[in-house]
C-alpha cells in the first residue's frame, strides 16, 4: 500500500500547495484507479497524518516550507530526517506531520511505514489567501508528475 498525505491550510496561499496537489492526485486516481494507492488531504492534522499512514508499506507526505530558500524550490527529503518528536503541549494543533512520523513509528511499530519521502515546496507568500503565487503553482505542477510516477512504479512493484 501506497499513501500519500498533503497537508497544508486552504486559506493561506502557498501552505495550500500539498492539499491542493493531494486533490489533483485524488482526481487523477478516479480516472486512473488503483487500489494499492491511497491519498489524503490532511489539511493542518498532524494527528489525522498518523493514523492514515498507519498499515502503508510507502508513505509519501507533501507540504510548504519556510525556510527562506528561493521560493518554488522543491525538497525531496527521507522522512527519517524530519521525524521530530512532539514537545509536551495540551493542544493539538501544536501535533505537526513531523510529530506524527516520530510517534506513530514508535506507536505502530511494524504497522507504519518504514519508507517515508517528504516533498517540501518553498512558500513565496503565506499570507491569507486563495491562490498558489505563480512561482510555487509551477513546482506544484512538478511535484505533481513526480508522485504520479511513484504511483506507476508503485504498479509495477
């Protein structure tokens, strides 16, 4: 089983990117189906992260980045480098996709995904809005042909 989780906020511009490019892909399955595969728009949920990728042989998570790199810059990065776990907190919106690595690997054990990839795309404007900025539209574009060939090799595994 292939998963592969977007995260982002909707309504912040370019944190959008992997939710949006989590729907391309869901529609891209409708008309391509695959029952080995399946994607998630897991929004701001780093808890809702964890439990979707739990029973995955390959997990692939996409999501913006800050970190002042030239915006639409595309991160290929091994999951195990971003693992981080949470620091003790009473709210889970302080529970990111990173936490959610760390924890449900040590939470579900052999039950979780042992190949993990992380597609980060620099953000240009994080601000509220509506639409992806020019820039981190083309790499979403990118990273979109990307996951769609994981997803044909996956067929061919």
């Amino acid at each position: 089983m292939l998963t592969i989780i977007g995260c982002g906020n909707l309504n912040r511009s370019d944190d959008a990117v992997g939710v949006i490019i989590a729907q391309r892909l869901q529609q891209y399955l409708t008309e391509n189906p695959d029952p080995s595969v399946r994607v998630y728009d897991c929004g701001t949920a780093g808890m809702e992260v964890m439990f979707q990728a739990r029973g995955s042989k390959k997990l692939v998570i996409i999501d913006a980045s800050s970190t002042n790199s030239e915006p639409g810059a595309i991160f290929k990065v091994p999951g195990k480098e971003l693992e981080a776990l949470p620091e003790p907190s009473y709210n889970l919106h302080d529970f990111r996709w990173d936490n959610a690595l760390a924890a449900g690997r040590k939470i579900f054990q052999d039950e979780f995904p042992k190949d993990v990839t992380v597609y980060l795309i620099e953000a240009a404007n994080l601000g509220f809005g509506l639409e992806l900025s020019p820039v981190v539209k083309h790499s979403a574009d990118l990273v979109f042909e990307k996951v769609v060939a994981i997803i044909r090799q996956n067929n061919l595994s």
